[in-house]
C-alpha cells in the first residue's frame, strides 16, 4: 500500500515538472466527460461550454457521454485518468451525494477531485401529465396523499430522486420511484402517461408543456425561470422546502497542479462570457455563475455535508 501512494505522488510530481518546463498547455485535444446520456440538458450545456472552451484554449474540446449508475461510471472513468488537464468530469450536483448512496461508491468525496469551475445552475421544474387531475402544486400534494403509491414519478438523475424524495417528505405523500438513464428517456413516457410525475430541467420538459400534453406546477428556484414565466416557484406554490442544488461544473481528475485548474477556469470563465456561448446556454435556461477553483470547492464541501445528512435521515439507498 505505501509502495503504491509513493508511485502515484511521484506520477503527480511528474505530470506537474512536465506541465511547468512546457508552459504550453493545452498541446492537444481535450475531452470532457458528461455521466448522462446526448440529448438531456447536462448534455446541451456541457457541449455549448466546450465549444466556447475550444475557443479559449485554441484546442479541440470532445464531449464524451458516459451515462449509467447515476454517474458512477462517469465518475471512475475521470478519476482514474492522468491529472494532467485532457480528461475532465462535468459534474451536477447531485454527484456530491454519490458517496452517501452508493455502497461501493467511486470516490470517497467529490472534494477529492480537482476543482476547475462552476458553470451555472440549470432551473429545476415540477412537471405532471396533463391527465393528472392537479393544476397546482398543493393540490398534486393533496391527490398524492389520496393515492398513496400510485403516482410514479421518473428520475433521470440523482437529483431528480432526491427532487421526489423531498416532494414526498414535504407533502406526506407516498410515491413510486422510476429510474432512467437520463430526462431525455423518462419525458416520453411523463408525455403517454406511463409516468404522472417528473421534477426535472425546465428545458427538457419545456416542448411538451407548449404541446399541453405536460402541465408545469412550479420551478426550484428563488426567482422564475426565463423558459417559464408563468409558472411559479416553489415557495410561491406554498412549498418552500422544494429545493435542490442544480449547479453544474467542472472538475479534473485528482492532484491535477492547481496551474492547469487556474488556466482551465479562466477558459471556462471566459467562454460563460462570450455572446455565443451565452446564447447557447439561455435556450436551455442555464444561469451563468462561473466560479474560481476555490469557489467550487467550497460549494461541493458545502452540499457534500448537506445531502449526506438528507440521505442519513431519509434511508436513500442506491442499488
């Protein structure tokens, strides 16, 4: 065991000597890898930054996707790569929670990979088929409890099951769960009725909603979402306790030197800023935040405590 921590500091040690005497990061292709299926929001932002991200670097950025165990999969991948900038892990927030859920998790901590950069925060909405007899939040709650665990809502994400746990917990409603890959799978069959309940990116349901064949109850954040203005929020549907972290980033696998992280946020930063970019990612209602290395470490360690304490307390187990 002390033989293997010794080659894998001098492997990092080398990775940084090489790195410093170079000085020409990026020299080659760059590959971002997203845990969810093409198609899905995660998945349309990822693409809209690496493309302002190739911009900034001067360098082809590749936007690989790796869906399956909830990001898992994903998640060993970047973490077993070399730490040297050209395998990324775009993350959502809801990896913070993989190590509470999983018995055999890929990593201990999410803080123990290297930070890049926050990218934004991608509106969550409550979404039901429009045969569901509910046109309000409260009352969704109120026909739940009426029908214990025969609303099925689809999760496409980890975030999309804690969504449905907390709506569960905060309407005392039972309620059946029903895994996917990812939003882009689950919304056809929320739209055939197969499923009567999604809390999901605004933007993945948004075409349906238009259609009238999927009813928008309200959005998860402090402030309605551009996509849906007419729908309110959480709090404003008489459900303040509704309320996950969808913040999207950035990060590299662990001991990446913290001089490609800096060179990599700025990039990141600089390509949330351009007009093209920001246009790309306004059609899928993703806030722009940008974040510096130390920033995003300081949110992952933030609400890396909080949902280990919402998934103590509730008994979540994945398979």
């Amino acid at each position: 065991m002390k033989t293997t921590r010794l080659l894998s500091r001098l492997a990092a040690a080398a990775v940084m000597v090489a790195a410093s005497a170079s000085g020409a990061y990026p020299e080659k292709a760059i590959r971002i890898v997203v845990p969810f299926p093409a198609g899905g929001a995660s998945d349309a932002a990822a693409r809209a930054v690496g493309q302002g991200l190739a911009k900034s670097l001067a360098q082809p950025v590749v936007v690989e996707n790796r869906p399956g165990a909830n990001g898992a999969i994903a998640a060993q991948a970047v973490h077993a790569s070399p730490p040297d900038g050209y395998t990324l892990l775009w993350t959502p927030a809801s990896m913070v929670s993989l190590p509470s859920l999983m018995k055999k998790p890929p990593f201990s901590t999410l803080s123990e990979f290297a930070p890049v950069a926050g990218v934004g925060e991608l509106p969550f909405c409550l979404y039901v088929n429009a045969q569901v007899p509910a046109r309000t939040a409260a009352e969704l709650a109120a026909y739940a409890r009426a029908n214990p665990s025969k609303v099925t809502y689809g999760s496409g994400s980890i975030s999309e099951q804690l969504a449905g746990e907390q709506f569960a917990r905060s309407s005392g409603a039972r309620l059946e769960q029903v895994p996917y890959k990812g939003g882009a799978q689950l919304m056809p069959d929320l739209v055939s009725g197969l499923l009567q309940m999604n809390i999901g990116p605004a933007s993945t349901g948004l075409p349906h909603v238009q259609s009238g064949r999927v009813r928008a109850l309200a959005v998860l954040t402090s402030q309605r979402s551009s996509l849906l203005p007419g729908v309110p929020t959480a709090a404003e549907a008489g459900m303040p306790g509704l309320s996950v972290p969808t913040w999207q980033a950035i990060v590299a696998p662990p001991k990446t030197p913290r001089a490609i992280a800096d060179r990599l946020s700025k990039s990141v930063n600089d390509a949330l800023r351009d007009p093209e970019t920001g246009a790309r990612l306004e059609k899928i209602g993703l806030l722009r935040t940008g974040t510096t290395p130390d920033e995003l470490d300081a949110i992952i360690r933030r609400d890396g405590a909080l949902w280990s304490t919402f998934v103590r307390d509730t008994g979540i187990q994945l398979d």
